[in-house]
C-alpha cells in the first residue's frame, strides 16, 4: 500500500489525481501532517508525500531503521513539477515510485542514486538475495575499477561493466552461485533461484519433518537455502498442510504436477509405495526433474527420533537460469516512434545483437557493459544465429531491427533458429507503413497489403502473382524494397500490374526515411509517379479505387455509411 499525505489544497489535489489512478494502491492520510506521516510510515510500503523535501526529512528523521525495511518516500513538490526519490531508493522501491508518480502527474523524476545516475543497474536491484559488500563492490563499479564477474550457476543478468577476461580482474567480485558458502572480501554473492526441491509426503506428514528432510538435503550438500525456486510436487499432494507450511517457510512456492506427468520421468529410485499410492513411482525425484535439470540430491527421506516410517522424502535438482531473447523493433528511426517497451528491453540487455547502423541509433540508451555484436548488411542469417546461441549461453540478449521486428525483419529468422531451452519476447515497433501513412493522410483506412519487392528471397514469379492479386482485389498496397541500384525494373512492373485494374488518376504516397530528420513525403499518381525518384529507403504506398487526395492528403475510406448519406 502507498500512503499519500499532503498539507495544502494544492497538495491535496495532486494527491486526488494519484489516488483516482491508483485507487486499490493507496490510502489517503488525512489529519496533521506529522501524525499522517508516522501512521502511514508504520503501515504501508511507500509514502508519497505532497510536502517540501525539507519537511518530510524532519518527519522522518526518528522514524528511520534500516534501509532495507524501511519504506520508500517519495516528495513531491506543490506545482507537482518534481517527483524526489528521497529515502529507500532501491530496497523502498522510491526510485521506481518516482518515475511512475511521475508519469501518472507529469512531474519529472528526481533521482539521485549513484547507479540510477550512471545507469548501472544496482546490485540489490537484480530480483535476486544479495550477500556481502554491496557497497564496496558497487563503488567500485562506479569509479571503474576492475570487477570480475564470477558465474557458477549461468542466470540471465543486465548489464554490468564486469572486467573482461582480457583485464586485471582487480580484487572485486560478483558471485553468482547457489552453493552455501559465505562471501569473502569485496565479494558479492548473487544467489540466483536455481534450486528446485522436489517433495513427497504421507497425509498428515508433520510440517517439521518436511522442513527438516530439505534443510538436511541442503546442508549437506553445501547448497543454499536462499537459491530455493520452488518445491514441486504430484497434485494430489496440493494441499498437503505439511508441506505448503515448509514452503512458506522457505518463501517459495508449491508446484504440482499430474502422476501421468511425473510417471513419465525416468528417475534413479522408483519406489512401488507412491505408485500405489498416487499413481506413480516417483514424486520427489520425478517433481524435481520433470522440467530438466541436473540431479544434486538424489530421493533422501526424512528421519523420526521415535524410529517410525518415515513421512516425508525430497530430492534436489539445479536447474540453470534460461536465456532471454527479445526481439525488439526500433521503430521508423525517430526517436519519439521507439516505444518505451523497446527502451526497457534495451536496458536490460547485456548482449546486444544488430545491424551497425541500427545499433547506431539507439548506442546512446544501452547501459555501460553492454556487449555489443554488430555486422552488416546481408548478415541477417549470421546475426539471428549469434542471439539464440547467446541466449543460450543464459544471457540477456536483444536482437534489434528497424520498424517492427516482425515485419521483414530479424523476428523471422531468429525464431526459425530457437527452440524452447529459451525465452523469447518480441517487442512490437512502429513499421515503415505505418509511419508513412501517418505522413500521407489515411491511406490505410481500409483493406491493405504489404509486399516486398525484393526478390532476394523470394522469386519474383510468386511477388508478381501476389501483386497481381492484390490488384485485382482492389487493395491498397504498400511496396516495401521497391528499388534499387541493381533491381531497377520490379517497380514498373508491379505499378503496371495495378494499372490494370486502377484509374491513371489513382492515389500514390511516396515517403522516403519517414519520421527521419532528412524524411520527405509526397502524394502524386498511379500515371505520375517516376520509379527512378524512389530506392530502398522509400516506401510507396498505392490507393484502391475509392482512395482520394484530399486537401493534399491520401485518403482511403472506410466505408461508413453516414459518410455516404447527403448532408
């Protein structure tokens, strides 16, 4: 819950609005104002507070603790110009508060955490349990210093400006691992979820003795507890009291799987007892294994001081972290056009994967330690490979192209390469046709047909037949690839294909680089459009027979029938 106080009319205005946004996320505190602030400091896990920075300071002072508990602040001043990320920034959430108050209210952000500033992501920011010298390691990060990054458990990170192999490795490290070791000095340990601990238990199995069979599991194989992602289990055990207790202890969750799904396993113990019980002959191997995975802790049962048959069994898997691919779309160029999905996914990534001059583009958003595998034209196949190869390596990959990934571009072929050992996020982008058409008027108003006239990759016998289809089904149609230095005549050919079916007086929109500094757009005619004035950067959008140019602009209609009836 956020607790929202403010003081003055103005204050409580901007409050209103924050509330009317977010009303299941916040609780207004009315009343005087060092009262709101300590009732709501001791009840929620954010305040924003419509105060001056110095007041709030003051309120707070005695109410402070420990940064990790305390909850995040947020200032925001009286005109609602500045959102002040003030106590809590990263373990508050205070910074992330401030860019979404921010952008409910149109105030700008005020962040002044070190890494936010540099845009280094930090360490205790990573959605993973960090031990060790957090700050140390961190200042070193942000003065340069060689940090080694040391990967026992491969986990998809964001970027960080780890020193290379080819550099002094310095006496700071990050660790990630799920071994229980402690950290050393200048050591940071990540404990990436790894660990999936699979789970049996007889009805009525004591709370006590699940705990005690996985922490017993855990310690004497030197993992730890911290790197638990879940307990697994066969579904008629969903309910088991035992052991949904010991997963609430451990902070994890209980997943379960079907008998016929875990019969289907091939496990090193099977045992008749859960196969006449439930259905299969193995649940805590089988649960812990279903999904892949390397066997740390094979099936173990639990011990009872009064020597009775033991109730609870569990095994231990490790399970590598899975890579992420996101296919992101830049968008037609402009800046304003890349979506702020396709800004976040480029911060996250720590392999980048593109076209030189695409990664051009948006070099200026990429987080430092970012690595950044570019090439050039015609490289497309080699570029796809390279980003599923390093998602698989557990890695953050983006693999970027222009409009939207999807359409002509690196989406394809990338996951034509994938399997499904990875994650893959596409990113929607604003395409060339639409960017375009955005210039033009309307031209897509009604049906409309994209079609490449590049016949690099496919043969011009199916292109003019496509073409041809489209134009005898009165659709617009939008010619990407239309013309270059060595494929000169494949536009005549296709203009002269819908000429056949559309008037000399047909609309024609004809948009080079658009959105870009250097753009140009233009409406001319079916008749007078001359193919030498367009190339590859062009995009040439052809009206159907209802498509008119009105007041300069291209429009197609839609067909509604109050447009239709006499005014």
């Amino acid at each position: 819950m956020i607790g929202l106080i403010s003081a003055t009319a103005a204050g409580a205005a901007a409050r209103d609005r924050l509330a009317a946004a977010w009303p299941d996320r916040t609780r207004v505190y009315d009343g005087p104002v060092g009262d709101a602030v300590r009732r709501a400091f001791a009840e929620c896990e954010q305040l924003v507070c419509f105060l001056a920075t110095g007041a709030v300071v003051r309120l707070l002072a005695p109410l402070l603790d420990d940064k990790a508990s305390d909850p995040g602040v947020v200032c925001v001043d009286e005109a609602g110009r500045f959102a002040v990320s003030l106590v809590g920034g990263h373990g508050g959430g205070a910074n992330e508060l401030a860019r979404a108050v921010g952008g409910v209210l149109g105030a700008e952000p005020v962040v002044t955490t070190a890494t936010d500033a540099v845009g280094i992501p930090g360490l205790d920011t990573l959605g993973l349990p960090v031990e060790g010298d957090v700050a140390g390691v961190t200042r070193a990060l942000l003065d340069g210093e060689p940090v080694a990054l040391e990967t026992e458990v491969a986990w998809p990170l964001p970027p960080l400006p780890f020193a290379g192999p080819d550099r002094d490795r310095g006496t700071y490290t990050v660790r990630v691992t799920d071994r229980a070791v402690e950290p050393g000095a200048h050591e940071v340990l990540l404990r990436p979820p790894s660990l999936v601990v699979g789970v049996g238990a007889s009805k009525g199995a004591p709370a006590g003795e699940v705990l005690d069979v996985i922490e017993g599991a855990l310690r004497e194989a030197g993992l730890s507890a911290a790197a638990v992602a879940e307990l697994a289990t066969v579904d008629a055990k969903a309910d088991e009291p035992g052991v949904l207790a010991a997963a609430s202890r451990l902070g994890v969750p209980v997943v379960t799987y079907s008998a016929g799904e875990l019969a289907a396993v091939e496990v090193p113990n099977p045992s008749d007892a859960p196969l006449a019980a439930v259905g299969t002959p193995s649940v805590a191997e089988a649960a812990a294994l279903v999904r892949g995975g390397e066997l740390l802790v094979p099936k173990r049962k639990s011990e009872r001081a009064d020597g009775r048959p033991a109730m609870a069994t569990c095994a231990v898997v490790r399970r590598p972290g899975r890579g992420r691919l996101a296919v992101v779309g830049l968008g037609p160029g402009a800046r304003d056009l890349l979506t702020p999905r396709a800004k976040a996914e480029l911060e996250r990534a720590a392999v980048l994967v593109g076209l030189d001059q695409y990664v051009d583009q948006i070099r200026d958003l990429l987080r430092p330690g970012t690595r950044i595998l570019e090439s050039g034209l015609g490289a497309e196949e080699e570029r796809a490979r390279t980003a599923v190869a390093e998602a698989r390596k557990g890695q953050a990959v983006a693999l970027i192209g222009s409009g939207d990934a999807g359409v002509y571009a690196m989406a394809s072929p990338a996951l034509a390469e994938a399997s499904d050992d990875i994650d893959v996020v596409g990113v929607p982008g604003v395409t060339a046709a639409l960017a375009a058409a955005a210039l033009l008027g309307a031209p897509l108003g009604h049906d409309h047909v994209s079609v490449s006239l590049s016949d690099l990759h496919t043969p011009w016998e199916v292109i003019e037949r496509r073409v041809r289809a489209a134009a005898e089904a009165d659709i617009v149609v939008t010619f990407y690839n239309p013309r270059s230095r060595g494929r000169d005549w494949q536009l005549p050919k296709a203009l002269a294909i819908l000429a056949e079916h559309r008037e000399p007086s047909t609309p024609v929109g004809v948009v080079r680089n658009a959105s870009r500094p250097d753009g140009s757009s233009r409406v001319t005619t079916l008749a007078g459009l001359d193919p030498a004035t367009v190339d590859m950067m062009t995009v040439v959008t052809v009206g159907n027979t209802a498509t008119r140019t009105i007041a300069g602009r291209m429009v197609t209609p839609r067909g509604y029938r109050w447009q239709e009836e006499p005014k």
